[in-house]
C-alpha cells in the first residue's frame, strides 16, 4: 500500500512541478502588455514578490525536511521567474510603483532573515521543519490570495484587462496536484494551502467568466453611442447657427430703425 502511494506521489509530484512551471509562465502576456505599452500602470508587483518569498520558503523547508525533491526543483526555477518578473515591473514602474515594490521587498527581506535566524539558531533541528511547515502555509495561502487584490477593481471597473486568467486556471490546476501530492505524503503543511488555492482560483475564474464580455459590449455600443453623440454635437452647432442668425437679424433690424428714425429727424 505504501509503494502504492509512492507511485501516486510520483506521479501528482510530477504533474505538480509540470502545471506549477506553467503557473509561472502565465503571467508572460502581462508582461508583453508592459512591454507594448512600456509602463506598469494598472499591475501591481505585489503578487510577484510574495510569490518570489514563498518559493524560498519553500526551498528551506524542503531542505530541512528532506527527501522533497519536487518541491526543491520547481521553487529553484520559480525563484528565478519571479526574479525577473520582478527587475522586469521595476524598469517599466512608476516612480511610486518602484517606490512601493521596494518597500515591499526589503519588508520580505527582512522577514526572511528573521525567520532564518529564529529557526536556525534558536530552535532544535527536529522543531525546524514543523514551524517553517506552519510559516510556508501561510505564504502559500497569500500567494493564492495575491491576485486576490486585483479583483475589487475588476469588479468596481467591470474590466478583466488587468487580471490574467492563465494565472488563474493554471493556479487552480495547481493547487488540485499539490493537494494530492501532499495529502499522500500526509505533509498537509502542503496538502492545507491548496484546499484554498483551489476555491479562490475558482472565485477568479468566475469573476473573468462574469465580466469577460462586458468591453466587447462597450465596443459594440461604442459606434451607436459616437453617432448619438455626432447627432447631438451637430443640433447643438445648428441651434447655435439659429441663435447667431436671429441676433445678427436683430442687430440689422435695430440699425435700420435708428437709420429710418434719423433721417425722419432730419426731414
């Protein structure tokens, strides 16, 4: 039965690193947005930095834990997405938005440092792995609850432009490998996290579904609405002809009664 459950946690181990690579890729026609429109308005970095931090969470924990190579193999590369994902936002930012995402990395810096120096100096060996287990759930369910700050504007503005959906579904997809993954090897400091990544990925996708069609709509209506516009804009211009000539005529008509008046004066 253990081999069993070996083999199944091979296979959803694979499948994880697979899917998670492809979560990493998903935010690249984002970035191509950037790129074309050479700034970063509208994007945050925050889900990047905290992915980035939680990917080197992970690393620790599995190199404290052990026998975790698929865990070890898809955080490395992820690390080094996100890092460039991250020097990527930073060249195309505002100067507020660099401001920001500075701010935000060296608080994770020294939030990484913090928990390496607590756990590695003041904690025995066999409590390590059990309190960055603990450490790395939470970073888990902020990654997932990351894009999660996108989602108020895409709701206020009804406009999915800055919320990827591969992101989304390939976080989904993730989550449902690595819950199994974990929940085999009976690690639900792995298995836990996912539970939520899975309803929150679903949230996202449904909110895209809801308001995916409304800029097509807007476009639509887009030519009908000009030509109201036109239509209104040119009886504006009429009604103002109409004005310029009733006073012009009254201007004529006034000058031609004091130009009768005075030459009845001089009669």
């Amino acid at each position: 039965m253990a081999g069993f459950s070996g083999h199944w946690a091979l296979a959803f181990g694979l499948l994880g690193n697979i899917v998670s690579f492809c979560v990493f890729l998903a935010p690249l026609p984002t970035f191509y947005q950037i790129y074309k429109k050479k700034s970063s308005e509208g994007f945050q970095s925050i889900p990047y930095v905290v992915a980035l931090f939680s990917a080197v969470l992970w690393i620790y924990y599995a190199l404290l834990k052990g026998n975790a190579t698929f865990i070890i193999t898809i955080n490395s590369v992820g690390c080094f997405i996100e890092t460039f994902y991250i020097i990527f936002y930073f060249y195309y930012a505002s100067k507020k938005s660099k401001v920001t995402t500075t701010k935000f990395l060296g608080l994770v810096v020294v939030c990484g440092m913090g928990i390496f120096c607590v756990t590695h100096f003041l904690m025995r060996p066999s409590q390590r792995p059990i309190v960055v287990g603990w450490i790395c759930l939470v970073f888990s369910l902020c990654v997932f609850i990351a894009p999660l700050c996108i989602l108020r504007q895409v709701v206020r503005t009804k406009n999915v432009e800055h919320m990827p959906f591969l992101l989304s579904f390939f976080l989904t997809i993730s989550a449902v490998m690595w819950f199994f993954y974990g929940l085999l090897l009976k690690d639900y400091n792995i298995a836990i996290p996912n539970v939520l990544g899975f309803i929150f990925g679903l949230l996202q996708m449904a909110l895209y579904a809801r308001y995916r069609n409304v800029d097509k709509i807007m476009d639509q209506k887009l030519p009908e609405v000009q030509k109201q516009i036109s239509v209104v804009e040119e009886e504006k211009n009429n009604n103002h002809k109409i004005i310029e000539v009733y006073k012009l005529s009254s201007l004529l008509n006034s000058d031609k009664n004091g130009v009768e008046a005075t030459l009845q004066t001089q009669a």
